[in-house]
C-alpha cells in the first residue's frame, strides 16, 4: 500500500491513543521537544501518517495530564502550565513567568 506523505490511513482511537501512550514514555523519559521528533521519525520510519494537529493535541494532553517542569528557558523549574510553539523545538512546555517574558 503506498502510504502519501500526511496522508492518515486507518487511523482508529485506539491507534491514537497507542500513539498517546508512546508519546508519553518518550517525553517521561526525555523532553517534550524531543520526543515530538522522535514521533517524527517513527512516522517516516513506519509509514503511520498522524498530523501535526495529532502531535499538537498530544502534547497539550500530556502537559495537562501530568507534572511538567517548563522547558522554555534551560534554568527554569516552574511547573508548565501550558506550551508554545518553539521555531526549532516544536511545541515546548513553558510556565506563566516565561511565557510573560518570552512575550515581552
Ligand atoms: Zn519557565
């Protein structure tokens, strides 16, 4: 079967939380902007086809769903509250404090 670039076969909830609780190993046992190109790789590598908007919504599920220390500025500890797009990490957790600063 020729899978296309972006192109979503078959793509089931439990695929998608599959993909989820794959995501969430990675970032656990590594960083969120990390494991967003890991997912990447594994994608080209096995031909599964999930959208930018997949990766996104898992990110925000796993920041909401477990303790994430911010990762926007390296020194920072603050717990994130929720992410922002990063022009080279991909979605990158951050807290209200950096997010306040990296808006400034
Ligand atoms: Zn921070």
């Amino acid at each position: 079967m020729d899978i296309q670039d972006g192109e979503r076969v078959d793509w089931t909830d439990q695929q998608d939380e599959d993909a989820y609780n794959m995501f969430v190993e990675l970032a656990e046992g590594d960083m969120v902007g990390r494991a967003q190109e890991i997912m990447r790789g594994v994608q080209r590598m096995i031909g599964v086809a999930f959208t930018d908007e997949d990766l996104a919504a898992w990110v925000k599920r796993y920041v909401d769903e477990h303790t994430v220390i911010c990762e926007w500025f390296p020194a920072c500890e603050n717990e994130a509250t929720t992410v922002q797009p990063h022009s080279v990490l991909g979605l990158v957790p951050i807290c209200e404090r950096c997010q306040e600063r990296a808006s400034a």
